[in-house]
C-alpha cells in the first residue's frame, strides 16, 4: 500500500526503470545498471552531454540537453526518446527567438531544467546576461522557442519553476550569486503573477551544516508535488582539499508556503561512487536536473549529469525516499521560517 500519493504529473507506465537490486545500501535509490546513459561525442560537434532535463511527451520522451560544443561553449540540444534511455537528437542547437520571431540566441546556455505549467513547456536555463543569470523560454511544441526577455538580474543560476501555479502565481527557486564560481549560495523563491514580473522573493534554504552540503547548494529537479508537500532533489557541494564534490539531497517543502522547508535530509542521497561520476571533465559531481514519477506505482525516476561528462539514471520509490528523508531530517531555523526579513 503508498502512504505517499504523487500529485505532480499524471500515470506514467513506460517510465525508465528497474527494479531495486539485492544489495543496495541504507539509502533506498539505486543507479541503472547501464549507466551512462549518454555517452560522450553523442552527437557532431557536441563533446559531452550532462546536466540535462526530461519529460514524458506523445508517446515517449522529451529532453533538453546541455551540450557541451567542440569550441568549449555550452548550448542546448533537444532529443526524443521512446523509452527515456536512448536519444535521437536534432543536430543543431535549439534555435530562440523573441516575442517577435526574430532569433534571439543566448551567447550560452547551459544546465536546462524542463517544466510544463498548464499546456506550456518551459525551458530554463544559465545564460550570460552581463554576467550568469537565468534564461527562460517557452514552447508549445517544441518547434517554436520563444524567449521570455531575461527575467532576473545577474547573478543567479539554477532556476527551476515549480509545475503548478502555488496560491494564484508562478513559483521559481533559484540560486542567487556572485560572478564567479561561487562559493556561497542559498536557495530562494520567487512569485510572478505572469512570467515576466518576479517579485515577493523569499529564503528558502541556506548551504547545510553538513560537510556535503557545507559550500553550497542549489535545486535540481522541478520540485514534485506529494501529500507530504513538494519533493525538491538538490545539490549539495562540499570543499575538498582536490576542490568541489556535488552530491544530490532531498528536502520537502510545504505545500502552500514552500519557502518553508519541513524536513531536509542530513545525509545525501547519491554522492559520486561510479567510474562515471568520479572521473570525467569535472571530477566528482552529480547533478540532478529532473525527475520523472508514475502516480499510479510511485516509481520515481532521476536524471542526472555526472562527472560534467555523462548522463545517469537513477530509481526509487515515491514512500521509500520520502520515508528516508523524513527519518533523516535535521531542518535550522533558517529553514524553517517563512524566510521574509
Ligand atoms: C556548477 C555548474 C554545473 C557543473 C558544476 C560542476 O557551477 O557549472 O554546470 O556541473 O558546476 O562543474
């Protein structure tokens, strides 16, 4: 019987996915066997494929790619899929335009996240507006892509919108930051009554006083609606003396209020282990980007880049995780608040 009931998303049978093995550790998720799931040069003039998001489309699957081109300049790439594991991908990048169907392409564009609110599929990503800051579009059908004039200042990474509207507006979590590879960084939300105007930012959650997650964080995954509250996978970044480790976290933010955080779990969820997560491009970095979830079983399944050099997959289910990050949790004050000063 589930005790947790998937809100966000509808009945998804042909989600990737395999069954939990024998011997998987005290943190109930597992890695598909055949991880990576993309490889590296996956396609002309693209070296690596990582950081990327997916979503059920038609009769299958559609992703935006970070891909990583041969001059070193991160742009993305759409790709469809049957079964969520192998990509067709189209060859040239992702051409946007603005509202007037001029192109509008951003100089870079890197770690999309994908999300559709009410019929309209979102595209969010790290671009340069005089600095890194957030790039959003919007398509219909994934042919036209049409730019949503900057909506932030700079500096800010790692947006993602949440799938429904929350109490009459658009909701997006984001990492404010500074202008170089950050070494500091909280979560915030932010509200926007037509995805132009964002205001009424709140505090989400600051950097962990766990060593995983004691440099910084940022969410993941569009955030999963349940009846324990929205489910966010994360990063978490931890300072070694061979530089940054990017684990993935879980948290469960409240339904109405999400710049509350109810439960946040202490240890990580996946930290790097496999061959492809530990070497690579960028050594030691799992960073997940979407998660897809069938209602009907509670299987959850996560995308993640690894190493900024592959993509892998890995599986749960929807009581197991929230179960553990419920018995796990250790939330601050700075959590926990409505998070307005
Ligand atoms: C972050 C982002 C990610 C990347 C990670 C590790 O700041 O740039 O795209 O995966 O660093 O290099």
């Amino acid at each position: 019987m589930k005790h947790v009931e998937i809100i966000s998303g509808g009945s998804l049978p042909n989600i990737p996915w395999q069954e939990k093995p024998e011997q998987v550790g005290k943190i109930p998720i597992w890695r598909y066997t055949e991880n990576p799931v993309i490889d590296r040069n996956p396609l002309p003039g693209v070296a690596r494929i990582f950081n990327s998001a997916v979503l059920p489309y038609e009769d299958g699957f559609i992703g935006v790619f970070r891909g990583e081109q041969i001059n070193g300049i991160p742009y993305i790439y759409l790709g469809r899929s049957k079964d969520g594991i192998h990509w067709d991908y189209e060859p040239d990048k992702i051409r946007f335009v603005d509202e007037n169907g001029k192109d509008f392409a951003p100089v870079y564009a890197y770690d999309p996240r994908l999300v559709e609110i009410e019929g309209v599929y979102y595209i969010i990503w790290c671009g340069d507006f005089y600095g890194a800051s957030i790039g959003m579009a919007k398509t219909t059908d994934f042919k036209t892509f049409t730019r949503i004039e900057n909506p932030f200042i700079p500096f800010n990474r790692n947006a993602v919108l949440f799938p429904r509207k929350i109490n009459g507006n658009f909701a997006l979590l984001s990492r404010p930051s500074d202008s170089g590879h950050t070494p500091f960084g909280d979560v915030f939300l932010s509200e926007s009554p037509d995805m132009t105007y964002w205001g009424k930012h709140r505090h989400v959650m600051g950097k962990g006083s766990e060593w995983w997650e004691s440099v910084k964080v940022g969410s993941g995954a569009a955030p999963i609606e349940t009846s324990e509250g929205w489910l966010l996978f994360y990063h978490g970044v931890s300072g070694t003396c061979n530089g940054f480790v990017y684990s993935m976290g879980g948290a469960i933010l409240d339904i109405d209020n999400p710049s509350i955080v109810k439960y946040r779990c202490e240890t990580f969820l996946l930290t790097p282990e496999e061959w492809y997560e530990e070497r690579g491009f960028v050594p030691n970095v799992i960073f997940p980007c979407a998660a897809l979830t069938d209602k009907d079983t509670g299987r959850v399944a996560v995308y993640y880049g690894a190493a900024d050099s592959y993509v892998g997959l890995a599986f749960t289910y929807m009581d197991e995780i929230v179960d553990y990050i419920k018995n796990n949790s250790v939330v601050t004050e700075a959590d926990t608040e409505i998070g307005i000063r």
